[in-house]
C-alpha cells in the first residue's frame, strides 16, 4: 500500500508512475487525499470538543465545591452535549477513514524508473540470454510424451482424483521432483536463507498483507467458512511472519525459504499452453524470501537474481532474463525479473520464476518497521522469489535431456536421486 505521505509530497509523480502501470484511474489520488483531509479536520474537531469536555468535568467539580449548584448543573448539560458531538464526530471520523483506505488499497504499487511502459508480456526487455539451444537428430517429444512412454507423471489419473491440473507424480517423475526440491532448498540455506515450512492455510489478513487481498481473490482457492485461503506461493506466509512486527536494524536482513504446495485457480487460462506441467492449479515451488533496509533493496534484488541464474546454470538450461514492462508488472511490485527457460520440444521460452521488489508496499500494509539506531522508525522493503517454481524446470529438464531411449538426469541432481537415466 503507498503511504499517504506518498501521495501528499509526490502527488503528479504517482499520477505519472501509476500510468506506466496502465491505472487509468488517476482521480483516485485525488480522493484519497480529499478524504484524508477529511479525516484530520474530523480528528481536529473531535480533539477540540474532548478538551472542552475535559475542562468542563474539571469546573464541574470546582462549582458543587464552592456550592454553586445552578453552574454544576449548567456545565453538566455542556459535557453531555459534548459528550454527544464526540461521538457523532467519531463515527463520522471512523466512517471516512473507511472510505480512504477502500480507495487507498486499490491503487497498485508505484514502478521503479527503469520499468518502461508497457501493455503486456510483449513489451517486457531482454535483458540477458545464455545456454546452448539443444537440437537432436530424432523427432523430440513434448514432455507429456515423454511422461506417458515411461509412466513418470499421470495427468489422467489426476483428473480422475481430483481434476484437470492436478498430476500425480510416480516412481522416477516422483523422485525427479523430491530431488530438485532438495537440491533448491540446499542452494537456498548455502547462501544463507533459513527454512520455513509453512502453512498451506492464510487467513485473509494474510492475504491482505502480501496484497493477494482483495487484488486477486478470484485466483485463489477459498475455505469460505473459515474465511481461509489455499495459499498461491509459500510467499504469502513466509513474508506474513513479520507481519505487525518491530526490527531492529542490526537483526537486518530476514532471509527465509520454503518449500511449498502452491494452489492457483488460474481461472481464464486455456489452449495449448496450458498443456501437460505448462500451467497447474497444484505445483510444488521452492520460495526465497529477504526482509531489508530501504537503502540495500535493490542490492540484495540482484543479489536473489544472481542466486536465481546460477541455479539454473547449474542445471545446464538455456535460460533468458526479461525486465517486465508496467503493464505485466504486478499489482504489488515495483520492479520484477522474469526468468524463462527453453522448452525445446515446444520451442518456446517458459517462465520458470519471478524475483520481485516491493520495495515498502507490503510492509505499509502489514505494519512491518524497524527502529534505527538513533530511535527512528521507517517502513522496510520486502523482497521474494521462485528459486524455483518446479512444473517447468520439469518440463524443460524432460525435453532438453531427452534421448531416442530416455532422459539423462542433471549431474548436480545424480545424488539427490541416486539414478542417472530415466
């Protein structure tokens, strides 16, 4: 969420940053600072009738002292009065603070000055490309080819059980996956992130502190009695530990992973690019999440894409890194990387993770400050990352290792499933 001073201070720049992110809604700035002024005179009003209150409980007592009844009586009829426009100035307080925040919550997170405009993933940048295309001298198979000829991953049998979207992963499909999740964590905690295992349950605080909430609704799965939410990404809880939280600024900086089932409705999507692992409603996916000072976000932003890239190099995948544009940026975030492998049986590029900045937006929402050493508090930035989101890294790994007989595994992952051919 942008501060209010924000908003106040910076008012045309926002109008500008907002339009880099196609908000065709500028007049909502303009709203939420009419209704802030609002809101403070209120607050002046309702300070000044509950000072006038206090001195007239003080006379009140000072009359019945000295025996004058009939000013007792008069000045008791003046605090009920008060008492009376305190709490209708209240309410009216209340009420337009309500109306801010409603407005306030829908406008998206400001971009960083290098996201250019954009209207979708078309205009995002390519900023950087490596590895080696694979080619082969036989007909390559899609990986949901390859699934069904060696039994690994049954899309069918998901359907079966739960729906489409939902595979079940057996025998080597099944280890393959455990062993990335292992070797994903590992690389994590190396580079000094602690493991969380979270819950797969938010409540809609949660959700409203990562901006899930109301932003994306729709998308998640709901348990409308318990007012819970399947969670999208290992995100929402992680960064949620800190929620309404002080740090002091040599605890700096939060860094944490998880490995969690994610849950997506994905409502909209269709076609062929939703085949096979192409786009899941369950998927497993190993998060990286940083906690810090204002002033190192951006630092520590390359850092987790540096930390990203050489996952992937490790695997030996030909990858490319894209910039988004405004209009495929995130309602929360202000500058985010996409990270896209090559698919070569479906010779296409697919996005594999996202390392975003929110720089203060999530912490505005969830009250997450720390203290400096001079006493001042300031709101941090937060930071997460799919390190990595496994349906793709799978698919890519089948197709680009694929052979006429089977599919050779990674050697970084040999150890980890202790077989070296599928």
């Amino acid at each position: 969420m942008l501060t209010l001073a924000l908003l106040r201070e910076k008012t045309e720049d926002v109008k500008k940053g907002l339009a880099v992110k196609n908000f065709n809604q500028p007049e909502l700035v303009d709203e939420i600072i009419k209704l802030d002024d609002d809101r403070k005179a209120l607050q002046r009003d309702r300070d000044e009738a509950q000072m006038q209150m206090n001195k007239a409980s003080k006379e009140i007592g000072a009359a019945f002292k000295s025996g004058d009844k009939a000013k007792a009586e008069e000045l008791k009829a003046e605090t009920a009065k008060l008492k009376e426009d305190i709490k209708a100035l209240s309410e009216k307080h209340d009420a337009a603070l309500e109306a801010m925040n409603k407005k306030l919550i829908l406008l998206p997170n400001m971009p960083h000055s290098s996201v250019k405009p954009g209207k979708s993933e078309e205009d995002n940048e390519n900023i950087h490309q490596e590895g080696e295309i694979p080619e082969f001298s036989f007909k390559a198979l899609p990986h949901w080819e390859i699934t069904e000829r060696h039994d690994i991953i049954d899309f069918e049998l998901g359907n079966k059980i739960t729906g489409a979207g939902f595979p079940v992963y057996k025998g080597k499909g099944a280890k393959l996956q455990r062993a990335l999740i292992s070797f994903f964590l590992d690389r994590a905690t190396e580079a000094g992130y602690l493991e969380i295992q979270p819950p797969l349950v938010i409540n809609e605080d949660s959700g409203y502190g990562t901006g899930q909430l109301p932003d994306k609704d729709g998308q998640m799965y709901a348990i409308p009695e318990d007012k819970l939410f399947l969670i999208p990404t290992a995100e929402v809880p992680v960064t949620n530990i800190y929620r309404n939280v002080m740090l002091k600024e040599d605890e700096l900086p939060k860094k944490n992973t998880a490995y969690s089932a994610c849950f997506r409705r994905e409502a909209g999507s269709y076609g062929k690019d939703v085949r096979g692992l192409n786009r899941l409603h369950q998927f497993d996916k190993v998060e990286i999440v940083q906690i810090v000072h204002p002033e190192k976000s951006y630092e520590v932003l390359e850092e987790m894409r540096e930390h990203v890239a050489g996952l992937l190099r490790e695997l030996k995948l030909p990858f490319r890194i894209l910039r988004l544009c405004g209009g495929d940026t995130s309602f929360t975030a202000a500058l985010t990387y996409d990270f896209e492998v090559f698919s070569a049986a479906q010779k296409r590029w697919l996005e594999v993770s996202s390392v975003s900045n929110f720089e203060s937006f999530q912490a505005n929402r969830m009250k997450l400050r720390f203290k400096d050493k001079e006493g001042n508090t300031s709101l941090l930035h937060t930071l997460n990352g799919s390190a990595l989101a496994l349906p793709r890294i799978l698919a890519s790994l089948l197709e680009n290792y694929q052979t006429e007989s089977g599919v050779i595994i990674p050697e970084v992952l040999i150890p980890y499933t202790r077989f070296d051919e599928i």
